[in-house]
C-alpha cells in the first residue's frame, strides 16, 4: 500500500488526532449503568465507570499484546468484543493511544503519517470490515495492533495477511463462572 511522503501534509500534527485517543470521564456525557445492560449501549462512560466486569478474554489478550506486536481477536456477534477492546485500549500503556472503530485506508494513511515513526498503539474495532486498514498498521514498525473483528469477516480477510505477523486470539462467549461475576457487577451498580 503506497504510503503518502514524510511531511506531505505538514499541517497534520498529533493534535489532529484527538477524535481518536481515548477520552476521560470528564469529557463524557453521563450515561446510565442500564443503558449499558439493558439496551446494549457501549460507550466509553460505561467503560470508564466500570460497569462491566473484565473477563478473562480480557487478560489473555492484554498478555499476547506483551509478546506479540500485532494481536487480532476474532469473535462471535454480541461476544462483548467491542467492550473487550475499550477495556484493553484502557489498560494498555502507550505515548500515543488511538481507538478507531471504522476507518477509510486514506484516513489510516494520514494517521500513519501523522504518527511519522513515533511509537504508537492502535485498537480497530470491526478491524477486518476493511482488512486493508489493518493490514496498513500491521506493516508498519512502529505501530502495535489490536484489533477486533467477527469471526466470519475474519475468514474472508485473513488471505490478507499473509507474510504478516499477528497472534490470532479467538474470544467465545462467557463460561457459567464469568456470567456469574458479570451479573455481580450488575448487582453491585444497584446497592447504594
């Protein structure tokens, strides 16, 4: 994938890239621990509140990202994958911290561009809707990747990934145990 010059947008800097970085409490709306289990809503809020537990999906792929420069993990519909990544993207520790949930291959070039070589983490949520993003950040050096993707999507782009190197991470659904500690957390947000 041909990538833009060094300086070619030299009005691009870091800044531009704050849609991107993951945000803190104070700049959130306040949404509610029900809009997170009973409508579905992922959102940051929830996120950063904690109102879900993480799961041990959670800390399996947190410790393949220790080891391994590009992780992609592949999952049902409706796993939590999405709350999963939002979680990591918090955990992790990095200069620069970007969470894109869907972007275009330019947009990916710009970033990569903006980055210029610094190092930097990038969390793909749906990462395999447009493989070739994630392939771009994949190609890069200085760019970790985790990214997250239903597993059906993930069997029609992996082609794409030959000659690339990435720890595949499959997450299921959650075991009696863990439901059992979700539904604890959901409980605990109800006493006072």
């Amino acid at each position: 994938i041909p990538m833009p010059g060094k300086g070619e947008r030299a009005n691009d800097n870091l800044d531009s890239l704050q849609q991107y970085t993951i945000p803190t409490r104070n700049q959130l709306e306040t949404v509610g621990w029900q809009d997170y289990y009973v409508n579905g809503r992922t959102h940051w809020y929830c996120i950063l509140s904690k109102y879900a537990c993480e799961t041990r999906n959670v800390d399996l792929i947190y410790e393949a990202s220790l080891t391994h420069k590009n992780v992609v993990a592949v999952g049902i519909s409706f796993s939590g994958k999405t709350t999963m990544l939002m979680q990591l993207a918090c955990k992790m520790v990095g200069d620069i911290k970007l969470f894109l949930p869907s972007i275009t291959v330019h947009e990916a070039k710009r970033i990569v561009n903006i980055i210029n070589g610094r190092k930097a983490i990038v969390f793909i949520d749906n990462c395999c809707d447009d493989a070739y993003v994630i392939k771009l950040f994949m190609e890069q050096s200085n760019i970790r990747v985790v990214g997250f993707t239903n597993d059906y999507i993930f069997e029609s782009a992996k082609h794409l990934f030959d000659g690339l190197s990435y720890k595949r991470m499959d997450v299921g659904e959650l075991d009696l145990a863990e439901a059992q500690k979700e539904i604890g957390c959901e409980v605990a947000l109800l006493v006072p």
